[in-house]
C-alpha cells in the first residue's frame, strides 16, 4: 500500500517479509527487507526506483492505483542492481519511452541486466532536473557499493534519497526511524555496513564529507532498504562516519570449528584466560559450523582482535573457518589483529595455514599460533589460558 511521506512524495515499494537470503546465499535476511520505491509529483512527476524482480507485476499493478502511469515523466534509477531496477522491464512496457535518468554506467549496467533500448539520459554530479516547485539535484556515488550508484537529493522538502547507503534489510510496516524498535534497527543497520559496505570505506568517508561540503539541508535521508531515516536524519551520516574509520569496540571473538571438541575446549580456555586478564574486555565464542555467516562477520567489524581456530583435518583446516576467511578477505577489514590455534593429532598443518591466511586478510597476526596434541588435558587446558593472556598483551602493544 502507498504510503504518503509529505504533500509531494509517496513511498510505493514493497516490504519483503519473507526474505532470508539476499544476494543468492552470501548475505542473511532474517528480518526481511523492503524494497523502496518513492514517486514525487510535482509539476512534473517523477517514480525513484523501482523493485525487485519478482514483485514487478504487484508493483505496477499497485503503481497504477496510485497514478496513471501515462503521467510519470521520468524514472531515476539511483542503482541498476535488479532489487531496485527489476520492475523496470513491467513498467517500461506500459511507458517504453519515458526518461530513465542514471549515471553512465548506470546506463550500462541496465543495458547489461535487460538488453532493451531505453531512453537513457545519463546525468552527473551537480547535475539538476527541475520539476516545478522543487528540483532533483544528482549526486555521483561510485562503489557504494556498485559503480553505477548515486543520490538524488531533492530540494523543497530536503530529501536526500541515497538508495543502498544508509539502508538496512529490515521489514517493516512502520516505515520511519523513530517508529520501530531502536535495538532492532541499529543491528540490522549495522550488519549491512559490516557485510556491504566495509570495503568501500575510504569513499564512504570521501562521499560524506563531499555531500556536507554542499550544506544542504536534510530533513529526511530515504534509503532504497528498510526504515527511512527522519527523526535526526543526520545521526545515521554520523554513524557512518564512525565505522568507516576502521571501526572497533574493546572487544575479542573467537572464532572456531571443531570435530570432537577438542578446539572448542581450547577456544574456552584461551577465552578464560583473556577474561581472567581483563575484565572488561568483551569476549564473544561462535562456532562457525553452527552460527550465521554474515552475524559472525558483523562481530569481527566490532572486534578489535579476532582468534581463529580449527583442527587440522586432510592436512588443511575446516571447510566453515575457510568459507569466511574468503568472505573476509574481500571486506578488507582494516586494524585487526588476528591469530590462529587448534587441536591436532599428527600432521598439524592448520594453525600454520590459518595464520598465513590471516596475514592475506589484512591482520596484523599476532604470533604463530597455538597447538595442542589430541585433546587438552588440564595442562594442555592451562597453556591455552595463558596463550589468552599473551594473545591480549599482544593487542594492547
Ligand atoms: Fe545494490 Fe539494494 O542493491
């Protein structure tokens, strides 16, 4: 159903409730998402992107109720990934030859997705489009997160709508901020950095401070995902700002897999031993084998030293602990001290490729390693508290 944000613009997306996976499987959505759509009627008329491919005719059809489609005068495609332009094919349909404003490799990404030859006018930073009484100014934003992505800030009613950034896959029927459980969505905000937009952080920083040198007012920031961010609009800019600067708490996570518990009795031990050590450093154990990816992923960005540790099987290490170094690796985590442990009982590879691993990751490690023979005795127990103690003395140099 539209929901009406002010006298000229209307929210016309669509919550996606059911959603548990995003991105194929590398991404985990068990709060849902929404896919936002805003249409801007001024006197021109203007629909900012559209949604996911599978709710295209839902979309339209809900579309029309709202609008002759015949009165839209431009669509502005902020992003060609398919969860914002995948209604455009329906649509175009009903309009072929409206305006589909983008950048250039908007514009090439579109063509790419749908092979159709569309009315593209391509647009770039600073560029205007006046729409009567209010006009849409256009703000490039390559690689956050995908080449083609950009803002359209609309003057008049001082709406930034920034499409991914500062979006959350979180479903909800209350649309604002202010109405949905706070907790909830710092969570959900957080982990869509963590997992999407850490690489990018340099140009997070560079963007921000471009976009506040323009001093333009905002009184509300609507983000392509989840919630719309109009009680202080500007607290989640700051937020940003926060983690991209290799964000970090005084906190360490273990991360381990196990076959018969031999790791995860050492995982404890060396977790004793940081906490005898410290009291108020936070320490956090997750199973990789059991726990969500992308939840894990979101306490390593939180984390100021992360431990990993697996048995050596087959001569390597398990399959869990090696998926998310991969995922890791390309999230470009900066200032994170790492190490490496586990069990084993002949060969003993893994703790060696664990930490040569870590180092392609971008960690700074911290030492070789720690090992322990079969399953840890109460020596074997107590070498791993100490190896805790160590690990930490290490993260304070
Ligand atoms: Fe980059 Fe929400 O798509």
């Amino acid at each position: 159903m539209a929901k009406k944000l002010t006298n000229r613009v209307t929210w016309v997306g669509k919550v996606d409730w059911e959603l548990k996976n995003f991105h194929g499987r590398e991404y985990s959505t068990q709060k849902g998402s929404s896919y936002n759509s805003y249409l801007i009627r001024d006197k021109k008329t203007v629909l900012i992107d559209t949604v996911w491919q599978p709710f295209d005719k839902e979309f339209v059809s809900r579309l029309k109720q709202e609008i002759d489609l015949k009165e839209i005068d431009f669509i502005i495609a902020n992003h060609g990934e398919i969860d914002h332009s995948g209604a455009l094919p329906e649509l175009l349909r009903e309009i072929p030859d409206t305006p589909i404003y983008c950048t250039a490799k908007g514009a090439q990404i579109l063509q790419g997705h749908y092979h159709q030859d569309w009315n593209f006018v391509t647009v770039k930073t600073g560029d205007k489009l006046e729409l009567g009484n209010c006009s849409l100014v256009f703000i490039e934003a390559p690689m956050l997160h995908w080449p083609d992505s950009m803002f359209t800030y609309m003057t008049g009613e001082n709406i930034l709508f920034s499409n991914d950034a500062f979006g959350q896959h979180y479903a909800t029927e209350s649309l604002y901020n202010d109405k949905v459980d706070y907790s909830e969505l710092y969570a959900e905000t957080l982990k869509y950095y963590a997992n999407i937009l850490t690489p990018f952080s340099s140009l997070v920083i560079r963007k921000i401070e471009e976009v506040l040198k323009f001093n333009l007012p905002i009184d509300m920031i609507c983000p392509s995902h989840g919630v719309i961010w109009k009680e202080n609009p500007v607290s989640i800019v700051e937020q940003y700002l926060k983690w991209a600067d290799a964000y970090q708490e005084n906190q360490i996570t273990i991360i381990y897999d196990t076959m018969w518990n031999a790791t995860r009795r050492m995982a404890e031990a060396i977790a004793a031993g940081i906490r005898q050590a410290d009291k108020s450093v936070t320490v956090k154990l997750y199973n990789s084998s059991k726990e969500d990816k992308n939840d894990i992923i979101t306490e390593i960005f939180r984390s100021k030293a992360v431990l990993w540790g697996s048995p050596t099987v087959n001569n390597g290490y398990l399959h869990s602990i090696g998926g998310l170094l991969e995922m890791i690796k390309g999230l470009k985590f900066k200032k994170k001290i790492g190490a490496a442990f586990g069990s084993y009982g002949w060969s003993g590879e893994a703790v060696k490729q664990l930490t040569e691993e870590l180092a392609g990751c971008g960690f700074q490690v911290a030492d070789d390693g720690h090992r322990t023979l079969w399953v840890p005795d109460e020596k074997g127990l107590a070498d791993c508290r100490e190896y805790g103690k160590e690990f930490l003395a290490f993260t304070r140099q």
